[in-house]
C-alpha cells in the first residue's frame, strides 16, 4: 500500500504547487480530481485528450516528482433526472476513463448515481425505508430501468479501455453500504468495485473492517478513502443519525466529517488497515480531508502522521516466523 491524498482539497493552488508541497510531506500517490461535484482544477481530460503533448506534460510533473497516480476522480449523479445535468456527469465520466485508459491509469472513481422517481422528475430520490409501499416501488424502478442498463453499459466501455470503475458508496445515491455495492457489480460487471470511504459508512452503523473483508471477498475493493467520522453524542440521542443540517452547522449536527483518528481511535484504523492487508489491497490510502474544525494543511498533515506508521508498505511474503 502506498500513502496518498485526494488533490481535490488543493484547488486553490496550482498543479505543480500542490504536487511540491503533497511530496514534500512524504506521501507517495495522489488522487487528482478530473470532473464532476469536485470539480477539474487540476485536470481537464476534455482539453488533454485533444493534445497529446499536455497529456505527456500533465504525466511529468507527476512522474517527476516521485508520485504516482492512483486514481482520477470525478464524483457525480449520471443517473441525475435532469437531462443537462446527466449528460455533463455522464461526459465527465467518459472523458476520465478516456484519459485514465490513455496515461495507464487503471482507477476511475465516481458515485453509482441516483435517479429521480420517475420519468417526469427533476430531482434525485434516495429512498432509505421500504413502506408506505410507493418506496418500495421506486427502488425497483430506478434499479431495473435505469441503474443496471447505465452501468452494463459503462461496464462494457471500461472493459474496452482496460480501466475500471470505483464506485463509492455514500448515501443519497443506490449504492450506499456493502449488499447495494455488490448488487451492482454482480448484475453489471466485474470492471465496478468500491472505492472505500469509511466515513459514509460509520454514520450507518456499519463496521468498516468487516465490510473491507466481505467486498474482498469479491475482489470488489479497488480504492481507499481515509475519511472519518466523529459523532455529537447529545444530538444523535435527540435526533438520530439521518441529519440533512448544513455540514457548516457543526455543533448542531449529530455527526460530522473529522480527519482520521479525531472520529475513531488508533485501534479502529489498525484494524481498517489491517483487513485491507488481509484482502490483499495494494492500492493507495488516500486522505481525504473534510474536517472542518481543521485547516487544509493542518488536517491532511495531521492525517499524513497519523497513518504513516500503520500503512503496510511491503507484504509479509513468507512465513518467516515459522
């Protein structure tokens, strides 16, 4: 495994400022964002797929700097009702896997999409309880007519490029925890995985390690988010865990982003790091900070601190202790 950082918290600074400075902290890959909800400041694949010579440009100063690209990212709804709207998602998304394909980048990471209710809608409808009965009814719509036929589709476009998909499950979109994760790769391909953010997932409920051990066992964990959650133990007893207040909002929340160990202890991420290990992970672990009670520096580097002793560099090999 190799520690890494989703560049999108970078956007106010420059390419090659961002790359000096990320290198220069000591982590060794990095995310770049090429498109949707987080935007292109970094990376613009419809401009670089028209002149090779960017292309090989925007590689160097990678490559230069001892760097490696684990995945491009472009985060958005190409399931989103309205068709303006689903046509730049969806064309984010070719372009990245376009130019993933192009530079050997074989990570594309994104959100499963949500559509609306119906035809006629224009906004997306996440469905999280089965009765009154028209819930129910909505889930099996969207699935059947327009889940499954976008992502068959795009599974056969990234078998074709030689890249594959990361689709991170976070509520609001139909694949948001592990049996939604694994519907989706099991009824449209084997090129869609997970890119594991546990921070969507500890405001859920759900164990991250066990979750990284049963998407292994479908070989369907292709990237890792270092994300956490911190949770406001006096408004979770008032209010619960379903919280649409801004993020701004932290004291009036019930859970909020945090950078990794300020949510969870050393121990809960040595076992996230660890079942990675199990499942034979070798990917990034790339920080993504949100944390609004810290600035951007401070977080990622406290981030970089924190995992720099628990990320697995090299795999055991033999049993040397026997």
């Amino acid at each position: 495994m190799k520690l890494g950082v989703f560049a999108a918290l970078f956007r106010d600074k420059s390419l090659e400022e961002t790359l000096d400075y990320i290198a220069s902290v000591g982590v060794q890959a990095v995310e770049i964002a090429a498109g949707g909800y987080v935007g292109n400041a970094h990376c613009k694949p419809a401009e670089l797929l028209k002149d090779e010579k960017k292309v090989q440009e925007f590689r160097k100063a990678i490559e230069s700097r001892g760097l490696e690209i684990s995945a491009l990212s472009c985060h958005g709804n190409p399931l989103h009702p309205e068709p303006k709207q689903r046509a730049q998602f969806h064309a984010d998304f070719e372009n990245a896997v376009e130019l993933a394909s192009r530079i050997g980048v074989k990570t594309v990471v994104t959100f499963s999409g949500c559509p609306g209710d119906s035809d006629n809608s224009k906004y997306p409808s996440w469905i999280v309880c089965p009765w009154p009965n028209d819930f129910s009814t909505v889930v099996a719509w969207q699935w059947k007519e327009k889940v499954i036929p976008y992502w068959v589709e795009q599974n056969r476009l990234l078998e074709k490029r030689g890249v594959r998909v990361a689709i991170e499950p976070h509520p609001g979109f139909v694949v948001y925890n592990t049996e939604t994760m694994l519907r989706l790769r099991a009824e449209c391909g084997e090129t869609i995985g997970a890119n594991f953010d546990p921070s969507h997932l500890f405001w859920q409920q759900m164990n991250p390690a066990e979750c990284i051990k049963e998407l292994g066992k479908a070989r369907a964990l292709f990237h890792f988010h270092a994300k956490d959650t911190g949770f406001d133990g006096p408004n979770v007893r008032l209010n619960g865990v379903l919280d649409t207040k801004s993020y701004a909002q932290i004291p009036d929340r019930s859970w909020v982003f945090r950078t990794v160990g300020y949510g969870h202890g050393e121990q809960v991420w040595r076992e996230i790091i660890g079942a990675l290990q199990l499942i034979g992970y070798n990917g990034s672990v790339s920080i993504e900070h949100e944390d609004g009670l810290m600035s951007k520096t401070e977080g990622f580097e406290k981030a970089v601190a924190f995992l720099k002793g628990m990320v697995i560099n090299e795999p055991a090999g033999e049993m040397w202790w026997i």
